[in-house]
C-alpha cells in the first residue's frame, strides 16, 4: 500500500507509451492508404481518384487543397462518376461566385 503511487505512475507510463505507439502507428497507416490513392488514382481507377479528391476536398490526411480535389473529380468525373460529376459542378458553381465577388 505504500507504494500505490508507484504503482500508478508506471501504469500511467506504460498506457502513455502504448497510447502514443498505437497513435503512430494510425497515422503512418493512413498515410499509407493515401499512398496508394494516389498510385491507383495515377493509373485511372475511378473509384481512388474520387476517394483521393474527397481526402484532399475535406483535407484527411493530407493538405486541404481545392485545386487538386477539382483535378481529381474531374479525372473521376471523366471516368464516368456520376458522384464526382456533382462535386465537380459545385466547385466551377463556386469558383463563379468568388470571381463575381472579386469583380466588385
């Protein structure tokens, strides 16, 4: 009983140690699955280059970028995506009204 404190501090370190380990270990798998979006995006399946252009639209796991999200929709939306055709739309629906903005 006289060292319960110990024992709490060592418990505490080890469930850091295991919650930090396992957090690296999400991430490094994530941005692995983003890896290999990209090279089957790059070889034109439909389905990677609009689960790619959500990643980037949305900014999971990778930097938040319009410009490479409409790339990737367009490229869907080419491949015959419906989906990816409406997101597409939204985007050219939006950039509009920015420079209509801009012109005033």
């Amino acid at each position: 009983m006289e060292d319960i404190e110990l024992y709490i501090i060592v418990a505490l370190i080890i469930g850091i140690t295991w919650f930090i380990f396992n957090t690296i270990q999400y991430y490094r798998g994530e941005k692995r699955k983003v890896k290999n979006l990209h090279r089957f995006a790059k070889r034109g399946e439909m389905d990677a280059q609009h689960r790619l252009a959500k990643h980037y639209d949305e900014g999971n796991m990778v930097k938040k970028d319009s410009v490479h999200a409409a790339f990737w929709y367009q490229k869907a939306a080419f491949a015959g995506d419906d989906t990816a055709k409406g997101h597409l739309q939204k985007f050219l629906d939006n950039h509009k009204i920015k420079n209509k903005k801009k012109e005033k």
